[in-house]
C-alpha cells in the first residue's frame, strides 16, 4: 500500500467521522477512492494491523489515536497549502484544491511549519475549514447554518463552502459570492425554496440546492 493511498484513506475516515457518521463503510469509502469494495477491505485490513483504524467487518471504520493523528497531520497540510497558493501564488480560487491534494503528501513537517509561520499562523483555509494546530487541536468555529435555512429580512455571512466541488467554486466565484462575503435574504420563494439575495450592491437568485452547500454565519435582523 503507497503512503499516498494510506494518508487519503485516513483522511476520509476522518472526514466522515466527524460529519457525524458513526463508521465509515467500506463502500463509503471505495466510492470516493473510485475502488473496489474489496480492495478497500484489503486496505482496511492492513492499517488495523498497523495500529491505524479499528475495523469490524460490517460495523464500519474509526480511526485510532496514531490514525487521528496521521490523518490530522495530511488535512493541516492542505489546508495550509491551499491557503498559501491561493494568497501568495494567487492560484484561482477553484483550482487550488486539486493543487494542494497532490502537494499534500509531498511536504515535509518542517516545510508546513515554515508555510504556516509566513502565513501568520492562519486559523482557516480558503474555504473556511478549520485549520488543524501542529498539536492536533482546532481553532473554534462559530455556529453556522446551511445557506439554505436563511430567513427572509436577515444578514448572514458566507463562511464555507464545499472545497471538492470545483463546479460550485467556480460558480460562486462568477457571482463573486467568496468568503466573508455578507449578504441579506431579500426573499425566500415558495414555488422551489430558492432564495434572493443582496450583497455588495448585487442581486442573485440562489437555488436550494446550491444554497445546501453554504455554510453562513447569522449577522443580525434587518427589520
């Protein structure tokens, strides 16, 4: 198994876990990897044995202390990357994604410590996940809602998006709905739950299903 294959597999567990999941299925995973079931059993079977995960045929995939720390270690250097090509290389928004997925695996500790001190020791990435310490502990979020949950007549701000799909960057990225980004609920329609919004002296309509991948932070009523 190449250390590559190893550190997304973590990776993946760890994301789902923390979404809420209470194991991460073998098909879970295989379907992200875009591999067989099988194989990713095979994997499975070899990083329980490494110490990595803790896995029960059937009842899913956690992560260990030493697979919490792995995975941690690979999504700090992502994140990190992601943030450093999008401010100093000034790599679009959309790409730097992809870019930081093969840099990720690459870079030696030394090297994100360096990047994360130039950076100013930075709290969040580009697309507002949490950046992980070089301790494994995290900055704290704020609550946040999915876009889609917006009330008419009050200002939220745009805090995180969805950094795998590309299609949405690039779409928020035309309207010029980025990070921070704060915008009031003019309405919500009730033919398809699409909301209007205004920011920066703009309209935009903005469909349920694009809204369910925007996480926001309410600002305050307007009326």
């Amino acid at each position: 198994m190449s250390s590559i294959s190893k550190e997304n597999y973590l990776k993946l567990i760890y994301t789902h876990n923390i979404k809420g999941g209470t194991g991460a299925s073998t098909s879970q995973i295989a379907k992200r990897l875009s591999i067989s079931n099988s194989a990713i059993s095979d994997m499975a079977k070899k990083l329980a044995k490494e110490g990595l995960i803790c896995y029960t045929k059937y009842r899913g995939m956690k992560l260990t202390k030493e697979g919490e720390r792995v995975a941690l270690g690979i999504i700090r250097k992502h994140r990190l990357w992601e943030l450093f090509l999008l401010e100093v290389l000034k790599v679009p928004w959309s790409e730097i994604h992809d870019e930081a997925e093969k840099l990720e695996h690459y870079t030696s500790d030394f090297l994100i410590d360096r990047i994360e001190e130039y950076l100013g020791f930075p709290e969040f990435d580009p697309h507002g996940h949490p950046i992980p310490r070089k301790d494994g502990t995290f900055p704290k979020v704020p609550k946040l809602i999915p876009m889609n949950n917006c009330e008419e007549g009050k200002m939220y701000e745009i805090f995180q998006v969805d950094d795998t799909n590309q299609q949405l960057i690039r779409y928020l990225s035309k309207l010029g709905l980025i990070l921070n980004t704060p915008f009031e609920v003019t309405d919500v329609v009730s033919f398809d739950k699409s909301l209007i919004i205004k920011y920066g002296g703009k309209t935009a309509t903005i469909s349920e299903q694009t809204a369910k991948n925007i996480m926001v932070k309410f600002i305050r009523k307007l009326r």
